[in-house]
C-alpha cells in the first residue's frame, strides 16, 4: 500500500497537476494547455479516460497472483508503436472519461473483489488524476499496492513526485538503439531516457520484493519484449539492468505478435522465432542477471495465447502462464 497518508498523496496530485497545463508530463513536454482544452501527442486532455478496469491474471505471477491483479486499462499513450498488441485503446483511443471521484470507487471495487493491487496501465498522461484518485481511494480504506505499469518513457522529475505513492514499478525496456526507437514507436532518445527512468525508480523501491504467498508487496521488474530481426537489442538492455543490480528481475516475453500497422511490415511482420528467443534468453544470462520470467515459446507458436482483445470481455484477456526460473 502507497506508504504515505491521504492528505500528503493528494499534494503530490497538487504538484502533478501543476504540471498539466502547460503539459511536462512526459519527455514530449508537449506544453499543451490541457486545462484549457487543449491536448499534446497523447491526445489526452483535462480528465482520465479508462478503456476498462478489472482483475487480470494474465501478468508476471507476482503480480496476479491468485486473485489478480486490479488493472486499470487508460486510454492513449505517449508512444506509438506500430505493433502495438493494445492499439485499440493507445491508437484509436477507445474510452470513457472518468471523473476522478469514479476513479477512486473502481479502485476500491478492485479491492473489494480481492486483487492483490491496483495496476495503472500507461498512467503518464493520466498522473495527477490518478494520484487524486488514489488519495481519495486511501481516505475510504485502500491499502493494497499500487503499480505503476508503463512503457517506460517518463521524466525521472515526474518519477520522484511518486516516492512513496507507487509501491511496484512495471516498466518497459523496449529498445537499446534510437534509430528503432524512433522509427517503430516515435519514442527520441528513447535509451537514454528510458535508463534514467529505471534507475529512478530502482533508487526508490529497489527489486522487487515478494511475500510468502508469492505475491509483490514492493520494488521493481523490468518488462522486455523481444522483437524479430534483434530490433529490441535485448544483450544491450540486459546490460544496463545489471549494471543498476542483477537482482532485478525482468520479465523476457516471446509474445511479439504482427498488430496494427506491423501486418505486413518487412522487419516487423512475423511472429518471434523460437531461435531469437533462445538467443535473448542466452543474452540475460551472459549479462550476469539472476531472475527472469519467461514464456513458452512452444505454446506461442501454437495459438495466439498472449493476445489480448478488448472487445471481447474480461475473460479472454491474457491467458499466459509464465515461470520463474
Ligand atoms: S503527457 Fe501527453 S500532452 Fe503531456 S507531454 Fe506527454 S505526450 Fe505531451
């Protein structure tokens, strides 16, 4: 649960939405006067917008758990990957606006059903409405963690406001090289930036602890997706998390699926090979890390087990089992 009090967590929503109008959110710095109705890149304005809210057992074990994981699904985002598996809701922006009063009834609701958190899914645009949610949540009687899952593409200044807000850090490592970076996702100086951001969040929760239930109570797990043709430079990345700690564990998914505008793309347009994912698996262990969460590159191949629709209900969002190893 966020470690500080109701009242000090809605002045950091105070600090954030100074930080709306103009926009810095995010390492765009759009400077859009979302207050006056204005938007930026990510299209999102004066309120939060949700595609969904419901318990998800489709994450790291971890993070689900047995009783799953209260994901809140936010609408647009501040990349633009052309593969991306969730474009309906980042690309083509399909939400409801949500007051933040609304906000903090559904977290509790998640609460209520039991998940073990409350899972922010690409919270940058939405900050200061979260956080005011989360304090009015707090008021009333939350107190599971909060998780903060993101492409990782954030300002370490926007992070440092969240110290003792987000309990558990989810992030992306998408990319080692800009030139991907920038062409299949939009995302400039995406290395640079997305390093400096996980090394914030390792200096305020550290890796990731876990309780005697196996469930996430703390820290951070670094979320890496191989792409085809070792687009992702995934021995790069591995690198740089070891460099921070090898106790980090990171999350090595094999679910690259062609979505979106990769259908038919020359580089992007296929599904993994079982033999690129076996390299990167050999890259996370020369790197010197220690705990990963792999997928079943067997099953992958089978059926499109990974892949989510959010047209279709709670019950066939991810159905993916991972493992520790
Ligand atoms: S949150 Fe949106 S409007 Fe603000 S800087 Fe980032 S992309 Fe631009």
């Amino acid at each position: 649960m966020p470690i500080l009090s109701a009242s000090v967590i809605q002045q950091r929503a105070e600090d954030l939405y100074q930080l709306l109008d103009p926009c810095k959110l995010c390492p765009r710095l759009c400077s859009a006067h979302r207050r006056r109705g204005k938007t930026g890149f990510c299209k999102v304005g004066n309120t939060a917008v949700i595609s969904s809210a419901l318990p998800h057992f489709g994450e790291e074990p971890p993070i689900s758990g047995t009783s799953g994981s209260g994901t809140v699904f936010l609408t647009s985002c501040n990349a633009a990957c052309i593969f991306c598996q969730n474009y309906q809701i980042s690309h083509l922006r399909q939400g409801t606006p949500i007051t933040t009063e609304k906000l903090a009834q559904l977290f509790l609701k998640l609460q209520q059903r039991g998940c073990h958190n409350i899972n922010w899914v690409t919270p940058d645009p939405h900050l200061p409405f979260l956080v005011h949610a989360l304090s009015l949540a707090v008021a009333e009687g939350l107190q599971i963690p909060v998780v903060y899952n993101t492409n990782g593409y954030c300002r370490p200044e926007i992070l440092r406001i969240l110290k003792g807000v987000v309990d558990i850090y989810l992030p992306d490592m998408k990319y080692s090289q800009d030139v991907w970076a920038e062409d299949f996702s939009n995302l400039p100086n995406y290395y640079a930036i997305n390093t400096g951001a996980i090394a914030e969040m390792y200096r305020q929760v550290g890796p990731l602890v876990i309780n005697d239930a196996g469930v996430a109570v703390q820290g951070l797990l670094v979320r890496h997706l191989v792409l085809p043709e070792r687009i992702a430079g995934s021995a790069r990345i591995f690198r740089s998390i070891a460099a921070i700690d090898p106790h980090i564990p990171v999350s090595i998914m094999a679910q690259y699926h062609p979505c979106y505008r990769a259908v038919g793309h020359p580089l992007l347009g296929r599904r993994l090979k079982r033999s690129e994912y076996l390299k990167a698996l050999e890259e996370f262990e020369a790197a010197g890390l220690t705990t990963a969460y792999t997928q079943d590159i067997n099953e992958l191949e089978q059926e499109d087990l990974f892949f989510p629709d959010f047209d279709a209900g709670e019950s066939q969002i991810f159905k993916a089992q991972q493992k520790h190893n």
